[in-house]
C-alpha cells in the first residue's frame, strides 16, 4: 500500500456522497446560495445611479433656471423634489430627504442672458460612497448639456469624440455582474465547505478513525475534495445557464476554454479549503479563516466590483497572488470579449501557477501532520 | 440576573476567549479587514490605460492626449508600433482608446466637423461610464483652451461636498463596512455557536443543568452581544485612528444604535441555529440571511435604484438601517428625528427575531 490507489480514494468519495445525499438541507442550502446571488445580481443591482433626489432652490426665477432644472430632470440621473423652507437645504441633506441641492441666485439668468458665466452652487451628500462619485461624475455631462441648450447655436463643441462601447454596447450591468458570480460561488462554496468538512472529521475525532484505516491521506484528501469539486463546478453551470438563457448575456469564447479556468481555479480553491482545515481543525476557526481569505477577496479585491488598476499600488502588487482577481479577467476574457487563449496568456499562466503551488502547499501540510 | 447566569456567561466567554487563533481572528482580522477595504476600495475610477491613435505630426491630438495624461484619471496604455486598436482592447492591453481624425485634428476642427473616436471596453459597464464621462470632460476642457474666447461656458458649478469634502473614500467605506463586519461576525458565530453545542452533543449536559430555559438562552447569546459590541467599537476605533473617520454625533447615539443591531442580529443567528442540526448548515443558513442583507443594506449601490419589490424588502433588512444609522451619526453628527425613528424600526425587528427565536429555541429544548 504504497502508491496511490484510485479505488481507495473512490470508496472515501462515495462515502463523502452519500453524507451530503443524506443530508438534503446542506445541499439545498449549498445550492440556494447560487440561486440567490444571480436573482438579486441579475434583477435587483444597477449600478448606474438614477433618481436622486435634487432639491432646486431658484431665487432667480428666470427662463434659464427654468431650462437649466429641465436639462437636470431631463438627463434621467436627478429628479427634482420640493425643496421645504422650514428644513433648509442642509436639513433635507442631513434627514436624506434630499442626496444634492442646486442654488441659483438672483440674476443667474441676467447673467447668461447677457453672455456671461452664471454661477451654480451644488450641494451634495457625501455620506453615501454608492452616490457621492457618480452625482460628481454627471456634473459635467449636464454643463455641457447647458452650454449647447442656453447659449443657442454657435456654442457646439470644435472637436468632440464619438464613444463607442466594446463588449457591452448598452453597458448593461448585468453583462458584468452575472458571469462574475462563478468566481464569488466558487470563492464562498469550494473553499468554506471544503474547510469547513475536513475540519469536521477532526473536531469530532473522526479523522484519526480514517486515518488508522488502509487509506493513505492523499486518497481520503482526492475523496473528500472530488465530490465538493463537483458540487461547485454545478454552481457554475447553473451561473453559465442562467445569464445566458434568463439574462441573454452573450458568450462569445470558447467553452473548453471556460471550463479550464473553472477547474483551475476550484482546484486552487479546494486546496486552499483543505490548507486552512488542517490549520484549524475546528469548524468556526476554519469558517472565519475561509471567509477571510477566500469569500472576501472574491468579492472585492477580485475586480468583481471595484476595479483592480484603481487600488494603489501595493494592492495591485497584492492581487497577483489571488487566484480570483486572475480568474475574473479570464472569464470576463471569455464571455464578453470573446478571447482566446494567446490573448488570455498572462491569467492562465497565473491561475495554473497558483493552482499548482495551492495543491503543493496543502499536500506538504496535509502530509507532514499525518504520516508518523 | 442569578450567580448561575452570570458563571454560564462567563464560561462562554473565556472558552470562545481561550484560543489564540481565536482571540486573533475575532479581534484581529477586523481591524486588518478595515484597513485593507479602506485602503484598497475605491469608488473612484483611477489609472484608466488610454492608448491614442494618430498621424505623428498632430501637434493638437497630442496636445489633447497629454491632458488625458495629466488629469490624473488616466495613463499611457504600453503598446507596440503596429498595434491595432480593437486587438488592443481585445487583449486587455488598453482600457480605452482615442483615435484622431485622418486629417489631422486641427484640420478637421476647422473644417466643422472635429470628431474623433473613442473606443472603450466596456466588459465592466460602471467603469465604462466613468471613462466616457472623464474622457468627454477633459476634452471639452481642451476645447475650451484652444479655442478660447468663442466657447462660453453659460453655468459654472460650484461643487461642495457636504460631510466628506475631499470625498476621501475611506470615510465613505467605513461605515459600511462596519455595519458588514459586526454582522457577519455575529450572526455567523453565533449560529455556529449553538450548532456546535448540538452536534458535539454537549447540548444535553447543558439543559441537564439547573437552568431555565431563558437562562440557558441567555448565557448563550449575551457572550455574542458582548463580543459583537467589542468589535463595533474596535472598528471605529481603528478607524477613526488608521483613517481619521470622525464620529460627529453623540456617542451615546452610536453605542444605542450598535447595541440594538447586535441585539438583533444575535437574535436572527440564534433563529438560524435553533432550524440547522450542524455547523455546516448554521453556516450555510446564516448566508442566505446575510447575502440579500448587505446587498440590500445600501453599503456598495443606494436602495432606491432597486425594484420597488426590492425597496419594500429592504426596509425589513436591519443592516440597512444601521448602515444608514451610522453614516449619519459618524458623519452628519446624528440628525435626532431620523436617528429615533431607525432605531426604533431595529428595535421592533430585534424584538420579534428574539421572540421567534425563543420559541423555537424552547421547542427544540423540550
């Protein structure tokens, strides 16, 4: 009983099977998860802000305040509320009842009218990060809007750019958001479930049972990780299935392409499960350690939401070393770009390396706090 | 509260306190987590790779995408010399691109027409957005230079930003994060806790003692709120020194608010430990109560772009309201009529989860 045997570690996976079969809650709430996560991604979040709510306080009155709340109502991000007297601006901010106020004094239309440039106080609430940057952001679109509208013709733009949008040509959210929940399933289901099972067998001393068994570690390590492999890459293809079918989220690239980033990236996954297991060896240490390397670098330094080349510097340097950060650009390579392989280079060099050293790290580990 | 209570609690404490790695992950790994999400998160769009296309003499193309450099939103995308700009995007080599006119830029202006293209990869559509609203700022800024006096610029907007004026994005995140940090630590502990209890099977030895039902529950869920409570105020804490996040408001405000949010988000993880048999099942329940909580609570995108649907549900979600809660007591120092009528909706959801998870609580005793 030296050398690795396909049939030993088969026994140990069908035993792993037939514990998540017997229980049907685990694995519908291993499933739910996924469910979840598309339906809110795919119906609920727009990341471009709309509706805030703008307070005008227009002590001009004039025909080009009037035009000047029109451009602002008519751009679609702001809609105009009543501003309250009794609140004052900076209570309607401080209550939320209002994100932005917009001041005109007396003679902003004077002004323009006689050709010259009409101040505009804008308030905003800066509290709220998911508003305060996007609000700033429209400022400019509107005065540009405001020149072409309020200083008649003759005030158009010498030189302009026509942008067009690659890959997303109507910048659908979803388009973005929906292929990426593979890598934060993955993330969440292969490395918590693995560590939080293979800390089981040890915080309930079944794993000195196991291990006084003929089954060599690596045989009971390839059986418990095989059918939790499985069980995630179902998660995926449940995210494949519904973005392109529910979502229509176009797939321009190749599958078996796809299907190697995904079994890259659950194998590193997997192995860092097993690692923080044999860390741990209790469920609770093991979750914390799980949610802390492995669900909370999916979700925000992966590139998912917040833009990897908008970290500084040292976080950049950082994320090199996260296998999710690699795996976002390669799906999102593969399903919007269409990429191929030669293109895709670079994160599939990085996905495997790390794979590979994961597998190496947790076998070594795994090996030198169970052989005599 | 009887001797009995106060040792159960005790012992609660001191056996989660006990191990180090525990200690260190519980007190450690949100401070580090705080800082590296300061740090690292940023709603903000920086370093967009911009590659510019154009014949080698256009004196004002070049000109102009040396003002894209020096905004400070972008930077020169490597290329090589016979690159081609739709591969480049394609490759992931450039973010966007700006290509010039045939004629030349100048050439073109002048003839009325001055159209250039921008291509932008838009495989992320938020960044995408941002790129195009950047990219059209500094070029009507360039236009207005070099073209000077026949542009007017009718409305100048005198942008102030209210409790964050350099709109740093740490005061922004922390909050937020806060909120999530202390949430998923106790509820997901918690559950976890109570599940253990049961699967080990030290359950039975701990309803055999002389202990109420209350009690029982008691000195098994104060140990989280103590816990959870430690955490609140270490995060602002560290915040507050890592990043200089001001607390504006009455600390009174800010411990109420924390106290009736852990209250009730121990209350919902013992609800979700008393219907899971094992740790793997508390864990696996306590995400699907905490997934749709912080994606409702308004911490990454604001609730009123949702669904109507969503908006109602989310006004069941009590890590909206502490989000909510906290932004305005650390940053606009605690307007009182919003802060009574929050707290007030978080105290009547504690209220109800701590009851339901009572009863259930007492059914599985018996």
């Amino acid at each position: 009983m030296t050398s690795f045997s396909p049939h030993r570690a088969f026994a140990v996976a069908r035993k792993e099977v037939m514990h998540i079969l017997r229980d049907p809650f685990t694995l519908a709430l291993a499933l739910g998860l996924p469910v979840m996560l598309v339906t809110f991604f795919g119906y609920a979040i727009d990341f471009e802000v709309k509706d805030i709510r703008l307070a005008v306080y227009d002590r001009d009155g004039g025909p080009a305040a009037r035009r000047l709340k029109e451009i602002f109502s008519a751009s679609g991000y702001f809609r105009p509320v009543e501003p309250e007297a009794a609140a004052g601006p900076i209570g309607m901010l401080d209550s939320g009842r209002a994100s932005a106020a917009l001041f005109l004094e007396p003679g902003f239309s004077r002004t323009i009218k006689g050709g010259g440039e009409a101040p505009a106080q804008f308030v905003l609430d800066g509290s709220d990060n998911s508003k305060a940057a996007a609000v700033a952001g429209y400022l400019p679109g509107i005065a540009g809007a405001a020149r072409l509208r309020l200083s008649g013709p003759g005030g158009g733009e010498p030189f302009y750019a026509e942008t067009r949008f690659l890959y997303n040509h109507e910048l659908n959210s979803r388009w973005f958001t929906v292929p990426g929940l593979s890598a934060i399933i993955i993330g969440l289901l292969a490395i918590l479930l693995t560590a939080l099972t293979v800390a089981r067998e040890w915080e309930n001393g079944s794993m000195e049972l196991l291990l006084s068994t003929p089954v060599r570690p690596l045989e009971i390590m390839a059986g418990k990780l095989v059918p939790y492999g499985v069980l995630v890459l179902a998660g995926v293809v449940f995210v494949y299935l519904s973005s392109r079918l529910v979502f229509g989220v176009p797939f321009e690239g190749g599958h078996l392409l796809y299907l190697a980033a995904c079994v890259l990236f659950i194998t590193a996954a997997l192995s860092q499960g097993l690692l923080i297991s044999v860390l741990a060896r209790q469920q609770q240490v093991a979750m914390q350690f799980a949610l802390i390397t492995g669900l909370l670098p999916s979700m925000l330094l992966s590139g998912f939401i917040f833009p990897v080349e908008s970290m500084p510097r040292f976080f950049r340097a950082l994320t090199m070393l996260l296998a999710p950060r690699w795996f976002m650009a390669a799906v999102r390579g593969i399903t919007l770009k269409g990429a191929d392989l030669s293109e895709l280079s670079e994160p599939f060099l990085a996905l495997g390396l790390l794979a590979a050293g994961m597998l190496a790290l947790a076998l070594k580990k795994f090996k030198t706090d169970l052989e005599p | 509260m009887g001797i009995t209570l106060r040792a159960f609690i005790r012992k609660e404490l001191v056996q989660t306190l006990r191990d180090t790695r525990r200690r260190v992950l519980l007190f450690g790994a949100p401070v580090i987590q705080l800082t590296i999400f300061g740090l690292a998160l940023s709603t903000e769009i920086k370093n967009i790779r911009l590659a510019v296309f154009s014949r080698p003499d256009d004196a004002m193309f070049l000109r102009l995408a040396e003002r894209f450099y020096a905004s400070g939103w972008f930077v020169p995308a490597v290329r090589g010399p016979g690159d081609d700009p739709m591969e480049l995007i394609a490759s992931g080599g450039a973010d966007a691109a700006l290509i010039a006119p045939a004629e030349g830029l100048r050439r073109s202006a002048e003839r009325g027409s001055g159209k250039m293209q921008l291509l932008v990869d838009a495989s992320n559509a938020s960044k995408a957005r941002a790129v195009e609203a950047y990219s059209k700022s500094v070029i009507s800024e360039a236009a207005l230079r070099e073209y000077g006096t026949p542009l007017r610029t009718p409305v100048r907007f005198d942008v102030r930003v209210l409790y964050n004026p350099a709109m740093r994005s740490s005061l922004y995140l922390v909050p937020g994060v806060m909120g999530m940090l202390v949430c998923l630590i106790t509820i997901i502990l918690t559950a976890m806790s109570l599940a253990r209890e049961r699967e080990v099977g030290t359950f039975e030895t701990i309803v055999s003692a002389p202990l109420s039902d209350l009690e029982v529950l008691l000195g098994k869920t104060v140990p989280y709120v103590i816990l959870g409570l430690l955490d609140a105020a270490l995060v602002v804490g560290a915040g507050y020194m890592i990043f200089g996040v001001p607390v504006r408001g009455p600390l009174w405000q800010l411990a109420l608010a924390s106290m009736v949010f852990v209250v009730a988000t121990v209350a919902i993880g013992t609800f979700v430990s008393t219907v899971s048999r094992n740790q793997q099942q508390a864990m696996l329940g306590g995400f699907i109560f905490l997934f749709p909580a912080m994606l409702m609570s308004g911490i990454m995108y604001p609730v009123e772009n949702m669904p109507g649907a969503m908006i109602a549900a989310a006004y069941l979600d009590p890590l909206m309201y502490f989000v909510r809660l906290l932004r305005n007591i650390m940053l606009k120092g605690g307007a009182p009529g919003v802060f009574w009528t929050d707290v007030g909706a978080m105290a009547l959801m504690a209220l109800a989860s701590a009851g339901l998870a009572y009863r259930r609580f007492r059914r599985t005793l018996n």
